[in-house]
C-alpha cells in the first residue's frame, strides 16, 4: 500500500492576504446582523485561516 506523507508547515500571515472588503456587505442575511455572525460560514472559514496564520513579523522580535 503507497500511502503518501502529507507534509504539514505553518501558514504565514503574507500567505493568507487581506480582506479588502467585508463579506457582510453583500450578505443575504445582512439585515440579521449581528446575530447572524454565529452561524455564517464564511465568517468562520476567514476566521480559520487567520487562525493558522503565524505572524511574519514574530520572526524579527525573536533576535
């Protein structure tokens, strides 16, 4: 059985980008605002990604 090795790094903060314009905006459910943060998954998707993301700049406090 050939099984490959998924190889696991930490994601940077110039990996993940920025937002540039909140996904609210245009949201169906922008009347609902704030309950709705709760539940939207886009919200939770970014909110994911940025949590992955390690600081480029926690490199240069080190030395």
């Amino acid at each position: 059985m050939n099984m490959e090795k998924t190889i696991n790094r930490d994601v940077f903060d110039f990996e993940i980008g920025y937002l540039i314009k909140s996904p609210c905006l245009n949201c169906e459910n922008k009347s609902r605002l704030p309950k709705c943060h709760a539940d939207c998954q886009i919200l939770d998707m970014i909110q994911t990604r940025l949590a992955r993301g390690i600081s480029s700049q926690a490199s240069a406090l080190r030395s």
